[in-house]
C-alpha cells in the first residue's frame, strides 16, 4: 500500500515530474483528489459540499486541506482501488503537517521526496505560464519555506529532496524512479535547512 509524496512549493514541479514518472513506468499514476470549489478542474474530482460530507462521514478523507479557498481531500477509497490495480500512487502535498497527517493515515511506508525551487524562480514560472494569482503562488512559497525551517531537525522526513531548478524533469523522475525501486529508503544526512537555504542539492 505504498507510494510517492511529492512535497513542495508551487511551480516546483510536481505535476510536470509526475507526468515523466507515468511515462517512465505506466505503474506509476498521480492520485486524483477529491475537490470543492472553483478554479481548475483538470486532476481532480470535483463534488459538492454535500458529497464531501458523505465521504467524511464513511471515513473515507485521508486528508483535507483547504488552499486558494478551495478545499482538496484524498479519498482512502481511490487510494484502495489504485493499489488493486497495480499502481503506485503519487500524492502532491504542500504543507508538513499535512504530510504527518498523511503518513500517520496510510500507516504504510511512502517514498518521500522534496521538490524546490527559489522564490525567483517560483514567480518566474508562475508568470511564465500565465498564472492570474502569481502574488497568491509566492505566499504560497513563502509558507512552505517557514514551515519547512520550523521542521524539527532531528525529524526525518524527506528520502530524496531535488532542485528542479538545476535539474529537467526526465532527470528528477529517473531519479524518483530509481529511489522507489530501491527501499528500504534511507534519509539523507544534511539537514533540512541546510538544503533549503545553502542551495544543495542532497539524494540518497
């Protein structure tokens, strides 16, 4: 019942890198969340409030977040029926305590990579796509990068953390693909800031 988180700040890369990954190996699918509200439909289940609540209440919501007032989940049950049909899960997160919350529900092992990039490069590829909510993209940046230097030190959390900045997505997903396929999986030892602030790059 294991799989890939993809954690990291917007324009990172995580959906691009899962793209390569299916095209690396068919096995690997990017899990469709579960969405309320409006904006892009393109990779999510939207539903109503209505529906989002008979999914609580079968306790079926692995995780529920709420971004750009919308609110995402992931649904135990599309989990279940991805694994039955041989596939690897690849689940996008964006905040730590999401991520804990995340590995203490699935109770299984998942390959956990870090995908960054620095806040130039953020706003560049969010105007360079033609985002509308560019300013909304860097808060979005800079909450990930508190949090990230609010992570405990000694808190293992990452396996495999990449510059996608310096690297094209077929290289990171060779990479990712490479990591999955060779557990168990073990945490680098530079820490957590010094990857984020000293611009290196670290894979185990």
């Amino acid at each position: 019942m294991s799989g890939i988180v993809l954690f990291g700040p917007p324009t990172a890369g995580k959906d691009t890198i899962s793209t390569r990954l299916t095209e690396h190996d068919k096995r690997f699918r990017q899990l469709v969340k579960v969405k309320v509200g409006s904006g892009r439909t393109t990779g999510y289940r939207v539903v109503g409030r209505a529906e989002l609540e008979a999914l609580r209440a079968a306790d079926r919501v692995v995780l529920e977040t709420e971004r750009y007032g919308n609110i995402y989940a992931i649904d135990r049950a599309d989990l279940e029926l991805m694994h039955a049909a041989g596939h690897v899960p690849i689940v996008h997160l964006g905040s730590i305590a999401h991520l804990r919350m995340f590995r203490a529900a699935v109770r299984e092992p998942w390959l956990c990579v870090l995908l960054w990039v620095p806040r130039e490069v953020c706003g560049q590829r969010s105007t360079g796509r033609g985002d509308r909510d560019t300013s909304d993209r860097l808060a979005a940046w800079d909450a990930a990068r508190s949090d990230l230097a609010a992570a405990p030190r000694d808190e293992s959390l990452f396996h495999l953390m990449l510059r996608t900045d310096r690297l094209s997505a077929v290289a990171a997903a060779g990479m990712v693909a490479r990591a999955y396929a060779s557990p168990p999986w073990k945490y680098p030892e530079a820490a957590l800031s010094e990857f984020v602030d000293e611009d290196c790059s670290v894979s185990h």
